[in-house]
C-alpha cells in the first residue's frame, strides 16, 4: 500500500510518522532527532535553512529566521491580534495583497504558506530519505480550534510544498487516534493539548477503531510561546529596573532574552530553580556592555504564568459543560504538547478532571502518529478496511449567515459531526430585487462582524417580483473535509446554481500554483547546487594533483614537441574548468571533470616513467 | 372443601398449607352479608400468606378456618387456585403503566421482517450498471436505504430496540457509520452513489443526535406510536397472569357450585338471589341488588332475565361504590399507603370520569409513581376543565410536563403557577432555570 506521510506541523516544533507493517512510526531526521524545529532562515547567500540548522544560527541571524509563523497561519493582516503581536516578532511583516500577512526576508517576500512549506518540505524528505522513496501524500494536522481560512492554509502549505494533502485533522484528535491504535476499547477520553502556539481541548468517544469527537474547543493563541513571553517580560523588567534600557530594542539581545526564557522554562519542570546567565547582552554604544543574571525559581514562574494555565481549565471546564458532561464522565485524560509538562499544567488538570492522566503517550510524538494512522485508514483498501481507525468528526465553529441588522444567524451548530448541510430560505427584502448579497461567517458572537468572514457571494438573476415573493434556498455543505460549499435554489424555477465562496484572505489558486512551483524550482536549484558543489570539490582536487606533477612531466616530455602540445592541451582543460567553477556552469564543469581525469592518468603515468 | 383440593395434598400438611387465598376484585364485600367472624378473616387475606398462616394467626381452629374460607368463597369475595401457587408480592402488585396501550401494543405480533429487502426490490437498471467502484448488493443497500430513510424511525435506521440504552446506540451508529461514512469510500469513484451514501450518513447521523440526548429523545418517541419497555412488557405479561388466575378462580367456584347442586337447585337458589336482588331495589340499594344478581348469574349463567337487569343496575351500583370508594381512597391515602388510593382513585374515575378530587389525585399519585405519564396529564386537563384557578393542578401539569420532557408546556404551566402563587421560591427558582436553559 502506498505510504501517506502524518506530519505535526507545530508552532514551534514539527513531526513526522509514516505507517509501516501495520504499525505508526516515528521518522527521525539526519542528526538523530525526532522532532524537527518548526524554524526557517535564509542565509546571506539566498539559501535556506530548516529546523536544527536554523535554530543554531537564529542569534546570529534574527531578522532573517522565521519561527512561530503558525500563529500567524491563515490570518488576516488588520486582526487585532496579529497588530498586538507583529511588534514583538524580529522579522519583518507586512500586509499582503488579501489583507493576509506576509514576511519580507532580504529582497523578498514571502507568504505565511510558503514558509510552513518549506517545514513541510524538509519534514518531507526527512521521510523520503529514510525509505529511500519518494512520498507524495500526506495527512497533516491542525489545531480543532483552526476556522476554515487558518485550515484552508494550512492545506496551501501543503500544496505548496508539493504533497497531495488527503486530509487536515485536529491535533488533538491525531492524539486520540495514536492512544487508542489497535486496541479493543470503549471510553470517552478528553485530550488537553497545550503546545508551543495554541491550546486545544477535545473530548471523544472511543468505540472499537470508532473515533467520534463530541465536543472541541481551545485558544489558537495560547500556548508555550506565551509561557516564554511572561519570563521575557519579566526579565525585560529587571533588566531595564537596573539599567534605565530596554534590551528588546536590539534584535539579537531579543532573541538570546526569548532562547534563554524557554531553557529556563523547560528546566524548571525538573528542577525548583535556575540561574539565567546572558553576559554581554546589551551593548550601551558608549563601550559598556551589559549583562543578564538572575535566579528564578519554579513558584516565580507559576506566579507570571498561572493565568495561562487556569485559562486553559476555564475553556475545558465550558466544553465538558457544552457537551452535557461533567468531568467525572471522563474516564481517561490524554495529555499532548510539550507545555503540558509543566508541574502546575499537569497539577490543574488532574484536580479538574478528579484523575491522574494517561502516562502512555508520547507528549510530542503522538499528534504525528495519529496524523499516519489517518493516511493509512483512508488509503487503506478491501475488507480489511472494515477494521480500520473511522473518524467521525464535527466542526469546530458555527456557520451561518448575516442577517437584517448585522446579526449572525447561525446554520450549522459548532461540534455538529462531518458531513453535514443545512438549508436556509431566503426571500427578497425589497421589491423588485434581482440580486442579494451573502455573507458567510464562522463563530460564536451573535453579531456577524465579530465573527470570521468565511466568504461571500451575490446571488444575482432573481425574478423580479413584489417582497418576500421570490423564495430561495441556500444550502451549505460541510464535507468531510471540513470544507464549506453552498448552492442555491430558485423554489420557484427549480433551477439550481452553485456558488463559490471565495475566501476573503488567504491565497488565490493561481498564487498557490505559482508558489508551488517557486518551491520546486528552488529545490531542482538547490539540488543542483548540491551538485555543483560536489563536482566543484572533485575538480579542484583533481586541478590541484595535475598542477602538482606539471613540473616533472614536463620535463619527461620535454624532448618531444607534439608532448608539448599535449602540455598546452592540459592547461587549456584547466582553464577551462576554473571558469566554469567562476560561472557556476554545472554541464561544462562536469564536462571538463572527464578531460581533467583523463589528464591526470596519463600525467600519473609519465611521472612514474621518470621516477 | 372439594375432593380435587384433597386429592392434590401429597404430604402429611393440609391443602391449607400451599393455598393463598385471593381477594377477587368483582364483589364489593361491605355491601355483601358477612359474620364477623367472616369479615374478620376477610380482611386478613394479603394474597400473600397461605390460607393455613391466616387461620392459625386468626385464633380460629383449623376446622373452623376452612370453613369460613368456603363460605367466603361462595360469597365470591375469596378466591384461590387449585394448586395453590404461592405469588410474590410484588407479582401481585404489578407496576403496569399504561395496560391498555401495553395491551394494545403486544396484541398484534407483526410478521418478522424481512432482513434484507433490498436484494429482491426493483432498481433503476442504469443505475445498478454505473459506473462506481461498488458491488451489486452494496447499490441496492444504499439505493434501498436512500429511498426509505425518510420513512424510517431513527431506531429502525440505526437497526436497534425501541428501548436500547445509550450504549447500544452509540455502538450502532458506530457500526453504521462504518459502511456510510463518506471515509469509506475515500477516493473512490461513486458517481451518483457519492451524495447518496452521504445523505444516508447525515441522515443516521440526524437519527444518532436526537437518540443520544435525553431530552430529545422524550420529545420524539412521543411522536411515535407507543411501545411498551421490556419492564413494561413484563409487568403486562404478569397482569395478565393475574387476570386469567382470577378468571380461573372465578370458574372453578362456579364448575364448583355446579357440581355441588343439581340444576333445579341451582336454578331455585339463583331466583332467590334473583328476588333479593329486586328486593334491595325497591328498598333504593344497588350495590346489594348488584351482589345478588352476580350471585343469580353465577348459578345460573346466561339468563337473559338476570343479563338485563345486570346491565341496568350496574352503572348505578357503580356510582355509589365510587363515592364510597373516594372515601375509602382519602382515608388510604392518609395512612400512606398511596399504591391502594390511586387504585381506589382510579377504580372511582371507572364510574365518575369527571370527579374533580379523583382526577386531580390520580394525577398527582401517577406523577409521583411516575408512570402513566400521558393518561396523567388527560386527568389534570380535565380537572382544569372543571376548576381553571386551581394552582395546585398547574403545578402538577408543570411537572408532568417536565418529566415527559415537554419544557415548553412545563414552562407555560409554572409560569400560570407562579402567577397565582409568586411566593413560592421554589417554583420561581425552576422557572428561572427552564427559561436559562432555553436560551
Ligand atoms: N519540559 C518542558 N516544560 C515546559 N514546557 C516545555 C517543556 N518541553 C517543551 N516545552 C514547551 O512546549 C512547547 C512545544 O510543544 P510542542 O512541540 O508540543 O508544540 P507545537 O506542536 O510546536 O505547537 P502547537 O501544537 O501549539 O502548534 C514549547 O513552547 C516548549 O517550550
Ligand atoms: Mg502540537
């Protein structure tokens, strides 16, 4: 069976597991590491870096190397949010042509997209590297709480990087699949994810390979990355207490404050306290440089960042309650995501849900694993697929429409299960009225505007006829895919017209075709400079050995004139080589590699004639 | 005693020691002639405790016992079955909400259904023949599905019981989703069937939401015909038990009455009855006359003469038993014990369907035996009828309507309630909590 590729594309950290010999296994990549950092920088010279390779040079390169762009994933420009936040970021963001966001590095912009591709695209060929095989399809995950723009997105990226995407699934639901994977159980289990970027609570019923989700909430902006934040502010604070100066306003001090902040976090989930050292941090322009050392301790941390965390109840607390639940009807806690290894996280979660949490998974792994499952139940073929993991799913938002006054009229309730549709009838409001205008939106406010504009679309050639005489229907559909699709029906005629719902940010088709193809002709450029710079080392190696034995072969052929041609001839290849190492010309380099080799045999030759 | 009652006895014990004699329901025993030595071993009798324990725990002796328990029996207020079976208590008390609707729901077994219909219909041909990536049987399943999923109950859709428990559903609808699911059939080619097996998947989907939420699910299977729960099923099946045992008792005592005089005898002795019956008549007393006709017809059935009058004086012996029986409900219920005044309650509606006291207390007592919901209801409307401002009845109505799960109407009913009676916190504070979970 075909391999499909389960990839955790995380804010801060991604993962990659492919399903073999019936079971979900985890890819590490080259150095050995299981997870790859979610971390992209361009180099001076146009190259990119990914994940380990980018974080080690993040210090050094702060304006160039792009992490957490998940947050911004699938946004829109104006949000209030993504103003809050672009501030703090030391890349360079800026609107892009959809009220969507773009990031500039060096002379060129980038969409968010484009940037997870090229995580995507790494994590990719971590796969592919490992079974030697090209892997083209992939079920990659997202956060339950992602609205169709940030869902839409994602998939880009993935088209993007060149993968047929079968599916976006929730993180937390992937989490589910991976616990509950070939065994016999009936239970309904909640999943608390807190990752790097977003927080996601999700509770299921498990019934033998069936995974239904009965209810699904979070925060796509609450995470690890806020955790960081708190302690960077805090040593901001101290930082500037003593000195009168804000050490943010250098980029790179920045970036050691944010790298120091999470090392520091991290460790006091196995130790009470830890010294943050940064010496030579902030240099003042008057030849002082200043230095960062201070002691924080666990109970510090817990006092800057127990909101965070008691957010996270609140939201687990209204959704168990949503789903007519309470806590004491959970029969198994699944924690997910690397900030959930925090004493306190962990501390709130079992006093809320009265249990100790399932210590079977992989906190970083298990989203990647559930990912493959996914890949591997829906390509899966024959009756063994019967047996199969089945997800039954449910969307996460309400759908609805704009109505009279602005208001939000809701269609599709939020955790209703996928596929599903609903109808809505529509009648002019004025006479004589031959089009409409439909606003489509995703969310829980009763006022329309305060929630996400899916799309919207003109319903156009209604009869002509009193108020309230012409009656359309419009019915939405949600797929299993989670997309939303709607068509119209005039009652009267019958006739039907089917309606696309163009996204109001986000990337058009045309730019996705043309950034995929961007990615290509980066990684076809890439690779052949991989080449070049292989068939470079050999040349100047082979180049330096001739040079070597000029001298003595000349003088064994010195007697000889058409020997001396031959001389000349062997200059005339070197030359020849060395320009085109200057011109960077893959095809004569590798031509004259084969004149250069033939030289050198025979110079070998005559060498030895004279020794 | 009858030689057939001797001859069962195997052991060194009387017969006395195995029967249990019953109360039968058809003679009003305080308008019948009774000693009170009679009536005084009458109201021992439990249906419980063997005739042998009632004698002995009397103070009669055992032949003195016997004796009184024949004559009861004559008298038709006693009863017990030849073998003299021992019933349990709570046999005897069956707990069947709704006897008629059970009834009537058990009388007609339908034929067993067909398991797979679908492979013998007839199908659209092009449509067996497009081109999908799907065998034979599986498009007419879905086709067959399709065209009848409207039609079909949400059990009968996800295949299970009337009465299943959450559990049983989810594993249905898990089964089910299994073969629909548009996951399935990922990247297949479907053609037409594409948005078929879909529609079949929202449709179980529809059917799995409404049956896994309480709520909900009160409000539909009141839209459906009512079937009986298997605990239902079992208390009707005991009922009727206990029917057919009395009606057995009742035709042993008159095989017996039969065997024992000659047919001149019995014809004379019915008249007598017949002449007393006639006699309490004239004298204004119903209930007597109603006794001795039943005392006629039982030695002499079938006599049109006896017919004629039975059917005359019933409904006005009835009527006065009623008011007796609204009596002995109120003074039962005072004592507590609450399953015999709703009996009582509900044996005085037989007779006065519009006594406002017995429907208001039927209802009341069904609500809290919780049972017969419906019916329940149709008392309280009625009592409103009769009396609009009474509060208590809203109340009643209120929660009633609140067990079926019909917030809307309990909503209407406390918010009447609260109106005549605002002081009550309580019901405002139910109030306040319906209008909140409504939105
Ligand atoms: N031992 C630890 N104690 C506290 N936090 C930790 C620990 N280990 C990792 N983290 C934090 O967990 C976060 C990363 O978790 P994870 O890899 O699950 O997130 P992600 O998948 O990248 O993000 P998301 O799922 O939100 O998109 C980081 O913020 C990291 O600092
Ligand atoms: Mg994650």
């Amino acid at each position: 069976m075909e391999r499909v590729l389960g990839i955790d594309l995380g804010t801060t950290y991604s993962c990659v597991a492919v399903v073999e010999n019936g079971a979900p296994l985890v890819i590490a990549n080259k150095g050995g590491y299981r997870t790859t950092p979610s971390i992209v920088a361009f180099t001076a010279g146009g190259r990119r870096l990914v994940g380990h390779l980018a974080k080690r040079q993040a210090i050094t390169n702060p304006q160039n190397t792009l992490f957490a762009v998940k947050r911004f994933i699938g946004r829109k420009w104006n949000s209030e949010l993504v103003q809050q936040v672009k501030e703090r970021m030391p890349y360079r963001m800026m609107e892009g042509p959809h009220n969507d966001i773009r990031v500039q590095v060096q002379d060129r912009q980038y969409s968010i997209p484009e940037i997870s591709a090229i995580v995507l695209t790494e994590m990719k060929r971590v796969a592919e590297e490992f079974f030697k095989a090209p892997i083209s399809k992939a079920v990659i995950t997202c956060p339950a709480y992602f609205n169709d723009g940030q869902r839409t997105a994602t998939k880009d990226a993935g088209r993007i990087a060149g993968l047929d995407v079968l599916r976006i699934i929730n993180e937390p639901t992937a989490a589910a699949l991976a616990y509950g994977f070939g065994k016999k159980i009936e239970k309904r289990v909640a999943v608390y994810d807190l990752g790097g970027g977003t927080f996601d609570i999700s509770i299921l019923e498990i019934g033998n390979g069936v995974y239904e989700v009965i209810a699904t909430a979070g925060d796509t902006f609450l995470g690890g990355e806020d955790f960081d934040q708190r302690i960077t502010d805090w040593m901001v604070f101290n930082f500037a207490k003593e000195h009168n100066l804000d050490p943010r306003t250098d980029p790179m001090a920045l970036q050691r404050l944010k790298d120091a902040a999470e090392k520091a976090k991290c460790e006091l989930s196995f130790q009470n306290e830890v010294e943050i050292n940064l010496p030579f941090l902030f240099s003042t322009g008057k030849n002082r440089t200043l230095h960062f050392q201070k002691m924080l301790d666990r109970k510090k941390l817990e006092e800057l960042t127990i909101d965070l965390v008691e957010r996270t109840i609140d939201i687990c607390d209204r959704t168990i309650k949503d789903a007519g639940l309470t806590p004491k009807d959970i029969s198994d806690v699944i924690l997910v995501g690397g900030q959930s290894r925090m004493p306190k996280v962990q501390e709130l979660v079992q006093k809320y849900f009265g249990r100790e949490p399932c210590k079977n998974v992989h906190p970083d792994e298990v989203v990647a694993l559930g990912a493959a499952i996914q890949g591997f139940a829906l390509v899966s073929e024959g009756p063994g697929k019967k047996e199969e993991t089945l997800l039954l799913d449910v969307t996460p938002h309400s759908l609805g429409i704009m109505i009279v006054g602005g208001y939000f009229q809701t269609l599709i309730q939020k955790n209703t299960t996928v596929p599903t549709s609903a109808s809505h009838m529509f009648t002019t409001v004025k006479d004589g009225q031959t089009s409409a205008r439909i606003m489509v939106f995703q969310g829980e406010s009763k006022v329309a505007s305060e929630n996400e504009l899916l799309g919207e679309f003109i319903l156009s050639g209604l009869r002509e006829a009193p108020r309230g005489e012409v009656e359309i229907e419009i019915r939405f559909d949600i797929s299993a895919d989670g997309i939303v699709s709607v068509s119209a029906k005039d009652i009267e005629t019958g006739r039907q017209q089917s309606i696309v719902v163009t996204a109001t940010s986000g990337l058009t088709e045309d730019e996705v075709q043309r950034m995929a193809e961007d990615n290509r002709d980066y990684l076809l450029s890439a690779a052949q400079d991989e080449e070049f710079e292989k068939q470079r080392v050999q040349v100047e190696k082979i180049i330096e050995e001739i040079e070597k034995l000029l001298p003595g072969v000349g003088e064994v052929i010195s007697a000889s004139r058409f020997s001396r041609e031959a001389l000349n001839k062997a200059e005339a290849t070197i030359q020849r080589a060395r320009l085109a190492i200057k011109r960077r010309e893959l095809n004569s380099l590798s031509d004259s590699r084969e004149g250069l080799e033939r030289t050198l045999t025979t110079f070998k030759s005559l060498a030895a004639r004279k020794g | 005693m009858t030689t057939e009652e001797t001859n069962t006895s195997g052991s060194d014990e009387g017969p006395e020691a195995r029967i249990v004699p019953q109360r039968t329901g058809s003679i009003d025993p305080s308008a019948v002639q009774l000693s009170p030595e009679e009536a005084f071993l009458l109201f021992k009798v439990d249906g419980v405790s063997t005739m042998q324990l009632l004698i002995q725990t009397s103070g009669f002796p055992l032949e003195r016992g016997r004796a009184l328990f024949d004559s009861l029996r004559d008298k038709g207020l006693v009863g017990w079955e030849s073998g003299g079976r021992r019933h349990t208590a709570e046999e005897l008390k069956p707990t069947a909400p709704s006897p008629d609707q059970v009834a009537e729901a058990t009388s007609a077994e339908p034929a067993p259904p067909d398991k797979q219909p679908w492979l013998n219909m007839a199908f659209d041909d092009t449509l067996l023949e497009e081109k999908a990536d799907l065998d034979e049987a599986t498009r007419r399943k879905i086709l067959y599905l399709h065209q009848k999923m409207n039609e079909l109950t949400h059990y009968q859709l996800l295949e299970v019981e009337r009465h299943a428990d959450q559990r049983n559903i989810k594993r249905a609808y898990f089964e089910i989703s299994r073969q629909y699911h548009p996951d399935t059939y990922f990247r297949k080619e479907l053609g037409s069937f594409k948005t078929r097996v879909e529609d079949i998947f929202k449709r179980v989907t529809r059917a799995y939401e409404v049956l896994s939420n309480p709520e909900q699910r009160k409000a539909y299977d009141a839209t459906l015909p009512y079937e009986p729960t298997p605990e239902e099923l079992e208390a009707a099946r005991k009922l009727k038990a206990i029917q057919e045992r009395d009606e057995r008792m009742r035709e042993e005592r008159r095989q017996r009455l039969l065997r024992r005089m000659p047919l001149s005898q019995r014809k004379a002795q019915a008249r007598e009855h017949f002449a007393s019956a006639q006699d309490y008549l004239k004298r204004n007393d119903p209930v007597r006359a109603m006794n001795e006709i039943q005392l006629s017809l039982s030695l002499d059935p079938g006599q049109a003469e006896y017919e004629k009058l039975a059917e005359e004086v019933k409904p006005k012996a009835g009527k006065i038993r009623a008011e007796k029986d609204l009596k002995r409900a109120r003074s039962e219920e005072s004592m507590g014990r609450s399953e015999d005044a709703l009996r009582t309650y509900l044996r005085v509606l037989e007779f006065l369907p519009d006594e406002p006291h017995a429907l208001a207390k039927a209802a009341e007592l069904l609500l809290a035996a919780k049972r017969d919901l419906r019916t329940a209801v149709n008392y309280c409307r009625r009592a409103q009828a009769l009396d609009p401002d009474n509060a208590e009845l809203m109340r009643i109505l209120a929660e009633l309507y609140l067990e079926l799960g019909m917030n809307k109407n309990a909503l209407r009913e406390y918010a009447r309630y609260a109106e005549h009676k605002p002081a009550d916190e309580e019901v405002q504070a139910r109030l306040k909590e319906l209008r909140r979970t409504r939105g």
